[in-house]
C-alpha cells in the first residue's frame, strides 16, 4: 500500500547523558518513508531529549545515527535543511498574519518567492482559510493554529516531519481533523514522526514504539502490540509497559 | 539573503505591530530631553531671600535691588529678628536670608568695611553651593562699582571665564548624557528582549530546527533597534540644537561616527544578556540594573566621576556611556576632532570586539 521499504531514519545504540542522569539509554530503530511512527512515553521517559538528536538540536553521547540519510553528528545542517518541525508549543509567530508566516518559513527553507505565494494560495483553499489569510495569529482558534503550524511544517516538502505533541489540548473531533492532515502528508511521501500521549492517536500510527526509562521497551504495529500484551487498546498496553517505570515524573 | 531579508521583514513586523511600545521607543528621547531641559534643571533659578536689616540705607537698597533683579534670585519679603529667619527656613519660605549689619551703608563709607551675613539651607548642597556663588558674586560686583573711583589701590578683580558653556547651561552637561543612556536602553535593553522572547515562545526551537544560520537570526534581530537607534540619535540632536539652543561645535560625521560605535557596543550587549538569560523578565532586570544603574551613576553624566572613590572610578572605567558621553562632550561641546576622542573610541573598539566575541560564541546553535 506504502512505496518501497525505503529506511529514512535509522537509529543504532543512541544514548545521551546528561553528567550522571541517562535520559536516552541505548535505542536503536529504524523509520521507512511514508510511514507514520509514534513515539511514545511518560513524561520524562527520554521522548523529547531522543528527537532532539534527530532534529540535530541535541548532540548524542554516544551511537550512530542518519536522518534523510545524513549523519546526525556530521551533517546536521543538511538535516535541517530535509526536516519539518512542529513543537507542543505550536509555534508560529502570533504578531503575524497567517500568509506573513507562510512567507516567513518559506524563506527560511529557501523557497522562491514565485513558489511561496501559489503554494500559499493553493493552501488557503485546501484549509478553507481564505478569510483567515489576513488575519494576525494570535486571533485564530487553538484548532486553527495547529492546522496552521502543521502546514508550516511541511510547507518546504521535507521528508520528516517531527511533531512534539501536536495536538495537546484540543478535543476529539479536532484531533481526528488534525490526524486527516497528516494522513495526507504521508500520502506525499512525507514521513512522519510523532510523540503523543493521547492514547487514541497511538492506534492511527503505522507503528509504535515506547519508551519506558529512556529504554524502548515495544515496538510494533499497534495490532501487534495489542496481542503481544494481551490487551484490548493501547492504552492497556502503555499502562502495563508505565507501571515499571522507576523514574519519577518530573 | 532572501533568508536574511525575510527574517528582517518579520522583526519590524514584530516592532512596528506592537504601537505602544513603538510609541514610548520613539517618544523617550523627547521625554528625556524636556525632563532634564526643564523640569530636572541643575540650574538654581528663582531662590527665594529674606532680608533683615535693621538700617535701611543706601547701599542696603541698592545691593537687594541688585539680588532680586537677578534672574537667580527672589527677594520675598524682610524680616527683623533672627528667629524669623527660622521660621522663614523652616515653612520653606526661603532658602537664602541675608543679614546686613547696624549701619551699613555708613560704616562701607566710613571704616571700608561694612559685613554681610549670608545664611543658606543646604539641604540640597549643590543648590546652596550655586546659589552662594551666585550672591558673592553679586555683591563683589556692587563693591567694585563704588571702589572704581579710587581703583590703583592692589586690588585684585579676577576675571573668570567659562569655556565652552559660557552660560553654564547644564544642558550641555545632560544632552550627552542622554544620549548615552537612551542608547543603552534601546539597544542593550530591547534587543536582549527580543531574542529572550523567541526562546520563551518556543519559536528559538524551531528556528533552530530550520537551516536559518545564527548569525542571520542574530542581525535580523538587532536592525530594527539600530534604526530605532539612529531615529532617536536624530532626535535628540534637533532636540538639542533646536529646543535647548547646544549647538554641535564641531564635526557633526565625527559625532555620527562615534554614536555608531556606541550604538554598536549597545547592541553586543544586549545580546550577551540575552544569551545568559532565558526569561523576558530576567532581560529586563539585568539591563535595568546591571545597565540603566551604571549609565546613570558611574558615566559622569550626574555625578563627575573625579570626585568618586577610587574603586568606583575604577568600575565605572567598565561603564561603556563613560567612553561615549566624554566623547560626545568633546566633539559636541569642545568642538574638537576625532583625534581628541582617540582613546574613547579605542576603549568602544575594544569593548564592542570582546562583547560580540563572547555573545557569538554563546549564542547557542543547540538546545541542551
């Protein structure tokens, strides 16, 4: 149903210590394009500090890794240049207007100014946002804004998008919304890497993974998962991977 | 470069969107000026006198004629005891009495010598100190009139000239000073703001996920406040000659040159403060105090740094408006040329090379 099992990100024994504390401990995994892979994990379980190291924001103690098959210790400027970036924060710049943003990132990703106003145009009307276009950030909808941010993020065509809890604090409905725009992007061939701990959204990835300790302790298709653990949904299977944490929550 | 050129556009979006804090950038030199120009003037106008004199004759008359002619002085009333004059200092009714001895004008013709008593409230001392000079003065002036006729007798009449402020205008004093500080405030201040503020949205991450290169980052965020900076520059310069009448004595590119380079060190230092911070807050109180504080109490523009004690003279050697607003004042005031300003500008040099230095350095490229 996907291309060909091509390998976008392949991650061996990566580990990174802070002086005494190892808040990723030795994961290996490996992403095919167009696949969507959740990353999942309590808070301070080592999700955030491990995609850090993807993005080329954080440098590893210790293991190998390619993102876009470039090295993550060697080339992490050319990582920057394949990736897309979507925080919890959401963030886009709030004193702008929404096509300004656009304009903005396309700049910063090197787009030409042709390129950058059809594309703009041309996502107004997939979003029927075309009222919104001139409107300042800070006025649009929480919902809103994070359709916007995820456009922003793959507005360049990378061929990862890494998004940091995307959907936190919006409701169902929105969420399921939210998910159609990223089954999208994977239908371009966009890869896409996501954290969660919205349970439900676990069961719309391809694959899963979670981490407990900075360890991975699963990782397969939420299907398989949910066999391996003799569970009815995945969040039976988080809360019995969760409870042998040690680490406290920080 | 379209990258750069995009960044740009966006941080005067950022600045230009948020009118009140553009109104009170822009507004700040003119509040400034008119504040120090005429509401904080050092001058000492319009003190107010007593009198008590128990004979009143004619050289009596004539010296108080003179004090209240005086543009420093207000003679308010007489009084005729000394605890009048009390209360007269106590209610706040003057600051000045002057008591002229029983017959006064008869023992000045008499003996040559006649005395006056001159008691002043110094509370405020730099008041009192200007305002007894001011009456000295005066009243040696009404002496040298009546003694001209039998001048040759060794007396000595100091004539006292003051260069460059013939006028002892103190707006030649603070225009300088101004400046130093406004400059300080814009740039150190708001641009350390600024960038701590992306950090604080979360919008640094994604810049720093994007292939946008630090040093793009870095200058898109400091061109808005170089050109805030220039506007006031320009600002406070027509202030200056056109509304408190200090004219710029000598090279005006010389001037131009020398702000620059201060604008320059400004700007390096509110980017290593926002390197050291990660909250708006936390900008604002490390230049508030760590900057404004300095500015305005170590770089002579209040106090004169060589009545300081020497650890303080020392500190304030560190202080980048003390370079700057002596430079200004010798080529504003002086009139003088860049070689007079040589060591000025070489301590701006030095100061701007080590800032940038460190702050590129610490600017962090990574998140850890």
């Amino acid at each position: 149903m996907r291309r060909a099992m091509e390998t976008v990100i392949k991650v061996e024994n990566l580990t990174k210590r802070f002086g005494n504390f190892t808040a990723v401990d030795n994961i290996s995994f490996e992403v095919k394009r167009g696949e969507i892979f959740g990353f999942l994990g309590a808070n301070g379980a080592g999700k955030t500090t491990a995609m850090r190291m993807l993005c080329g924001l954080s440098i590893p103690t210790e293991g190998k890794g390619t993102v876009a098959g470039y090295d993550i210790f060697k080339q992490p400027e050319l990582i920057k240049k394949s990736i897309g970036y979507m925080s919890q924060k959401f963030s886009m710049y709030e004193d702008l207007k929404v096509w300004e943003n656009l304009e903005l990132f396309g700049g910063i990703y090197g787009m030409n100014d042709k390129v950058i106003k059809q594309k703009t145009d041309e996502l107004m009307i997939k979003l029927n946002f075309e009222d919104e276009r001139d409107k300042l950030v800070k006025s649009l909808p929480l919902g809103f804004k994070q359709k916007l941010a995820f456009s922003v993020s793959i507005f360049h065509q990378p061929q990862v998008v890494f998004l940091d809890e995307p959907t936190g604090g919006v409701d169902p409905i929105t969420r399921r919304r939210f998910w159609e725009m990223i089954y999208d992007a994977t239908a371009q061939g966009i890869t896409v890497f996501v954290t969660t701990h919205y349970m439900d959204e676990a069961e719309y990835c391809d694959r899963v993974s979670i981490m407990v300790d900075g360890r991975i302790e699963a990782l397969d298709s939420p299907d398989n998962l949910k066999k391996q653990f003799n569970a009815k949904n995945m969040d039976e299977v988080f809360q019995q991977l969760a409870r042998k944490a040690k680490r406290v929550d920080s | 470069m379209k990258q750069l050129f995009s960044f740009i556009r966006k941080e005067f979006h950022h600045i230009f969107r948020d009118k009140a804090t553009v109104m009170i950038l822009l507004m700040m030199p003119i509040i400034q000026i008119i504040l120090f120009g005429f509401a904080l003037s050092q001058e000492v106008k319009n003190t107010k006198v007593v009198v008590l004199s128990t004979t009143s004759d004619e050289a009596t008359r004539r010296i108080i004629n003179r004090i209240d002619a005086s543009e420093y002085f207000d003679v308010v009333g007489t009084v005729h005891n000394s605890d009048e004059i009390d209360a007269a200092f106590r209610d706040g009714k003057a600051k000045l009495a002057m008591i002229f001895e029983d017959h006064f004008s008869e023992n000045l013709k008499h003996t040559g010598k006649s005395h006056i008593q001159l008691i002043a409230d110094a509370t405020d001392p730099n008041a009192a100190n200007s305002f007894m000079f001011y009456a000295s003065n005066i009243i040696s002036n009404y002496q040298q009139d009546i003694s001209q006729p039998q001048s040759g007798g060794g007396m000595i009449v100091p004539e006292v000239k003051m260069l460059y402020n013939p006028q002892m205008l103190s707006a030649f004093n603070f225009v300088p000073g101004v400046l130093g500080m406004i400059m300080i405030l814009i740039c150190a201040m708001m641009t350390s703001i600024a960038i701590v503020r992306e950090k604080e949205m979360g919008t640094m991450e994604i810049l720093l996920v994007s292939p946008m290169k630090p040093m793009y980052t870095i200058l898109s965020k400091i061109s808005p406040y170089f050109v805030l900076s220039v506007i006031n520059f320009a600002t406070i310069m027509l202030l200056s000659v056109f509304v408190l009448k200090v004219p710029i004595a000598g090279s005006f590119i010389s001037l131009l040159i020398v702000s620059l380079l201060y604008i320059f060190v400004a700007l390096a230092l509110g980017l290593l403060i926002s390197t050291v911070t990660n909250s708006q807050l936390a900008a604002m109180m490390i230049s508030g105090m760590g900057l404004m504080i300095p500015v305005m109490l170590l770089s002579g523009m209040i106090f004169p740094i060589e009545n300081m004690p020497a650890f303080l003279r020392f500190i304030s050697n560190f202080v980048p408006a003390r370079w700057y607003i002596d430079a200004v004042k010798t080529i504003m005031i002086k009139g003088l040329g860049l070689g007079a300003v040589l060591k000025d500008v070489g301590v701006l040099l030095l100061m701007a090379t080590v800032l940038v230095t460190i702050s590129l350095k610490k600017f962090k490229v990574r998140l850890e």
